[in-house]
C-alpha cells in the first residue's frame, strides 16, 4: 500500500507495540517481561501515542511503508 499511494501523497505505516501497561495484559506478562523483553518493563501507553503522533507531523514527512516496533527491545 505504501508504494501504491505514495504517488498519491499518502504515507502507510504500521506501529507494531508490544507488552503495553493496559487493562487487556494476560496472566504471565511479569514472566514474559522479565525472560523476553530486554528493557525489563512493559511501555506506557503514551510511548506508543509519541510514536503514532510523529506519524502525524511533518517530522516524518518522508516515512514511507515502515513499520515501528515499540516493544522494549522484544523482537531485535
């Protein structure tokens, strides 16, 4: 999609967030942050709300079909 519509002037990106401190985290999250996730912490809800609002603004302008992980580290 990204290459289809830059032509167009629109961007498509993707934000991928892992382990993020809300009310929808399963039983077992404490182990998967403490084995898996080399930050040792789950992200706050406003780390992933940075990242969509970057997309938003001019700063990102010539972000194009690219995909943010914001997992701690989880899947380097």
């Amino acid at each position: 999609m990204a290459a289809d519509f830059a032509p167009r002037g629109v961007r498509v990106n993707a934000i991928s967030p892992g382990e993020i401190d809300t009310s929808i985290l399963s039983p077992g999250t404490d182990k998967i942050v403490q084995e898996q996730i080399p930050m040792r912490r789950l992200g706050r809800p406003e780390e992933v709300a940075q990242a969509i609002y970057f997309l938003c603004t001019e700063a990102s302008s010539y972000v194009n079909g690219a995909e943010i992980h914001i997992n701690g580290g989880q899947h380097v």
